[in-house]
C-alpha cells in the first residue's frame, strides 16, 4: 500500500532543531532561520544555494575566484576571477572582472590585469551600472622612497599603492574609467624632511603613514586591501587593509581630481580618510593594548532598514592575536550627522568597544579570509572562510542553520557526504544570503536541484518541508507529555515511526493510535503518522 505522510511530531527538550550526521553541506537547519538562498564562489564555480543546499542557480567560469561575487538585483552574476598573471601576486590576487546573466551567458568582461597594476579581492556593484574595482599598482623603490619610505623597509624592492577605479562597462570587454581613488595620494612620513609628505604623524590621522608596518619586515603588500564597500545613501566607501589591521572609510562624492589632494578627512571633505578604526598605532594615537581588529575582512554598512540599521558589522580574524579566536563586530559608528565623523585632536577614533561581538574561543577562529553579514530577519550570517563554515546565528546567538562547503577550492573536485571536511581544501573567501524576495529572483526558475555534495542527504529539510495545516478531527496527546503518546483521529492509521535526530527508526506502531516512549532517551525525535489522504505537522514536547 502506498501511504502518505499525514503526521510529523517533532519531541523537543530546547529548540526545534534537526541535526543529521552530515560531514558536508547542510549540517543542522531549524525554521528560524532566514528563507533565502546562500550565494558562494568556489573554484571555477559560483554556486546559489538554499538552506537544504540545494543548488538553486550556477554559474560556470573559466577562472577561479579573484575573489568577490555578487548577485545584482536584476539577477546578473558580478564576479571577480583569478588570472594567470605572475606580474603582481600575493594571497587574494584577481585580475578580470566577469558579468553573467542569470542563465549563465557572458554579458561583460573587464581584464584589469598589467605588470604596473592588478584587479584584487573585491569590486563592487553600482546603482548606476558601473563597477568599482580594488587593485594594487607597482610603485618603484625610487617612487616609494621619493614618497617618504624608509629604504629599510623596501623588502622586495617596490611597493604597492592600493587604488579603486570606477569602471564603466563598455561593449563585452571594455570599459572606461570614470573615477579613481589612490592611497599613494593621502601618505604621511617623518622618516626624512627631504622627501615628500614629511610632516606629524600624530597630528594627521586622516593621512597613511608610509612607514607603519605593524611589525611587518617591509614587503611590497604592506597594506593588503581586501575588501570594498559601498555605502549608497552616504555616497562614501569602506576599505580593509588587513596587514595593518585598520578599516578606512573615505568620500566618493569627489571628482578623481579632489580624491587626489590631501585636504580632506577631518578637515573637510577630499580624498583623506574620513574615519579609521582599529589599530591607532598607526596614527600614534595608541599602543598595541589599544588595538581591535587582527587582519578583518568584510567591514560594510547594516541596511538602515535592518536591526543595527546604519552600524557596521565586520569579521575580526584574530591572526597574529595570541590566543588566535576569531570574532563579528557591530561598530556604533561616532557620527554627528549621517556620513560625518566626530574625531577628538589627540586621541583615537571612536568608539572604545565595539556595540556588539560575537565570539566562541574555543571553536571558532579562522585565519584567513570570512566574512559576516546581517540578515533582513535579525539573524547573522557568519562565513568562517578557512574551514568553508557558513553558519546563521539568530539574536540569542543559537546556531539555526549551518553549511560546510563540499567543493575542494584548488582543483574543484566535490567531497562525498560522509567525507570529513577537512580533508578537502574547502576555503571560502565570503558567503552572502538573500532573501526570498529579493528582486533578482522575480520571474525566475528557482526550482532546487540537487545538493553540490555526492551522495547527499536531505532527511533534514525532507521533514522540515512537511506542510504545516491543522484539521479540527486530529487530536494529539497528551502535550507535553513523558511516556506516551496518543492519536484521535477518524482517519485509519496504518503506521507510526519515531526517527531519532540520526534518521534512524528507533520504533514503529502498525496500525494503531498510541505508542510508548518511556523507553526513549530525552532529546529530538520526528513521529511520523501514516494514512492514505492527509497531512498535517504539529510539535509537542516530551519531558
């Protein structure tokens, strides 16, 4: 006889969660977390995702991550692919920037890749349809000296000036350069009083001081950007330089020629820095004990509309910290005005702490990479990108979903369910979740393919999927209840089974209205109540 399901009873002692033996992909999954779909580019792939993990869309290249991906409201793919250039290279090197529709064709792609500069980390998507692009280009050692570096500290011989151009697209790969920002235009030096931009360190905070290497031996990535956001409604953008541990937000409401002088920060607006965060010593406005931030990736702006609306939010590596443990910071940003920094002469920016942290010592710490992101729901997004973790906490920071990516990140080959993840070299750079009704799903084919991993299992959102519809001639109890349950309905019942959190049978009723579970451990169990028609779930609680 072929029955359908008619009844899922979930037993729950804390929260309602599921949690299979899965080693990849979907690990655990409760309906708290947010309905939407995960976005990550691994390998040659990038990959959308549900919280089943599921592939919802992919999108194939032929280069591998260079390292930023985006899904545009109007459901265009915006990628950054890695080259094979050997002109510029160091860890997050990219060189193209790709657009694909969302059935995967071509639309747009942009080589930014010279021996004098090269696309890295990230680019990012603008309102008008241009691209902002993060590079890093060659200074010669004379041009760096010139500047004010110390020769000491000229390792390999040359430096990099990390810059943004705003490119907009032309054609299937042109584009024009329609602004730029550089970081070699905002330095400050008091190494040598005959080289250029000798002045106090101290009492310019919105200028880079050119010799500060946070204990660094001087090598040419001596900031190391890697990531660029983009702040719509303040018309203002958010860098991360991970070697000095220190985010900047800067004006780009300028003309290329004002992002040029050195005029701007706390004295005005220009191309300085309007706010810096995380490690004043780079200012000399502080000491080591005054430090905050240990190579962090992905500061960017809350949605005004979310919780924390306004705030940013970032993912604090930890590396070089002794204990090394990784943490999310929500920053209450010292503003007088939307987009304008109070700053006290003297001291360091604000604020002394961050508004919010996240973090587990003893679990969590990723060294490299990650990311953090908060979710319409209230829920946080967090990409522990060296182990390929993506995981969503909701406010009382209990985890409701969690994903380790299957796909090895160097040769593209996809792990097995039950294969340990840390066989595979599962790094991912950032994870960024979408709600269900974000634009670029509109009119699209969102149907679910099958898991990224082989030989997957789906037991988790198989019972989660169970339609939720109350029929007044059901009756279960009682509820709570310890040794047994109880059935009333004027439907026959063929079968019950209880499955414990492993989805193993642990007992099964034909043809009756009750089972015993005095014999059961306390934990999560799924009743499954089989006749020929209907189908309802309901939760009870078994003390």
């Amino acid at each position: 006889m072929k029955y359908k399901l008619i009844l899922v009873l979930i037993f729950i002692l804390n929260s309602f969660t599921v949690k299979p033996q899965n080693t990849v992909g979907t690990i655990s999954l409760t309906e708290d977390a947010l309905e939407g779909y995960t976005l990550i580019t691994l390998h040659t792939e990038s990959y959308l995702i549900d919280n089943c993990g599921r592939v919802i869309n992919q999108w194939s290249s032929a280069f591998p991550p260079g390292n930023a991906v985006y899904l545009l409201e109007n459901g265009n793919l915006l990628r950054a692919g890695r080259t094979t250039s050997t002109d510029i290279t160091f860890g997050g090197q990219g060189g193209i920037v790709e657009l694909y529709d969302w059935d995967g064709h071509l639309l747009w792609s942009y080589l930014y890749d010279t021996p004098l500069h090269r696309q890295h980390h990230d680019v990012f998507p603008m309102p008008n349809g241009n691209v902002l692009i993060l590079a890093a280009e060659v200074m010669t050692a004379s041009e760096a000296i010139q500047a004010g570096r110390n020769p000491n500290l000229l390792l390999n011989n040359r430096l990099f000036n990390e810059q943004i151009v705003e490119v907009e697209p032309i054609g299937n790969n042109n584009g024009n350069i329609v602004w730029e920002w550089n970081v070699k235009d905002h330095l400050i030096q008091d190494y040598d009083n005959t080289k250029d931009n000798f002045g106090v360190v101290s009492n310019n905070p919105q200028l880079l001081d050119i010799n500060f290497t946070n204990g660094s031996d001087g090598h040419s990535n001596w900031l190391h950007m890697n990531s660029l956001q983009y702040n719509h409604e303040l018309d203002q953008i958010i860098l991360s330089a991970r070697a000095i541990s220190e985010i900047f937000i800067i004006d780009h409401s300028t003309t290329t020629a004002e992002a040029a002088t050195n005029t701007g920060g706390v004295y005005g607006r220009g191309g300085d820095f309007l706010y810096r965060w995380g490690n004043p010593q780079s200012y000399r406005q502080g000491t080591e004990t005054d430090r905050q931030l240990y190579g962090q990736h992905f500061p960017h702006w809350i949605p005004s509309t979310f919780d924390d609306g306004g705030k940013l939010i970032l993912f604090n590596n930890g590396d070089t910290r002794i204990p090394q443990f990784s943490e999310v910071f929500v920053l209450d940003l010292p503003e007088s005005s939307p987009g304008n920094y109070e700053y006290t002469a003297g001291t360091s920016y604000k604020p002394s702490q961050p508004d919010y942290i996240y973090s587990n010592q003893s679990e969590f710490f990723s060294r490299i990479v990650s990311s953090a992101q908060r979710l319409p729901n209230g829920n946080t997004l967090i990409c522990s990108g060296f182990n390929g973790d993506i995981f969503e906490i909701d406010n009382q920071e209990n985890i409701v979903w969690e994903y380790i990516s299957p796909v090895n990140n160097n040769n593209g080959d996809i792990a097995t369910q039950g294969e340990l993840a840390t066989n595979i070299v599962n790094i991912t750079f950032r994870a960024i979740k979408y709600a269900k009704n974000y634009p670029a799903f509109i009119g699209k084919d969102i149907t679910p393919g099958d898991p990224i991993e082989l030989n997957p299992n789906t037991d988790v959102c198989d019972l989660l999927a169970v339609s939720e519809t109350e029929f007044n001639n059901f009756k279960i109890y009682p509820n709570p209840t310890r040794n047994e349950l109880h059935i009333k309905s004027n439907k026959a019942i063929s079968r019950i089974e209880v499955i414990n959190v492993l989805g193993e049978v642990v007992l099964a009723n034909e043809s009756q209205n009750d089972i015993q579970l005095n014999n059961l451990s306390s934990g999560v169990y799924f009743v499954k109540i089989f006749n020929e028609e209907n189908s309802l779930v309901k939760r009870i609680i078994k003390n």
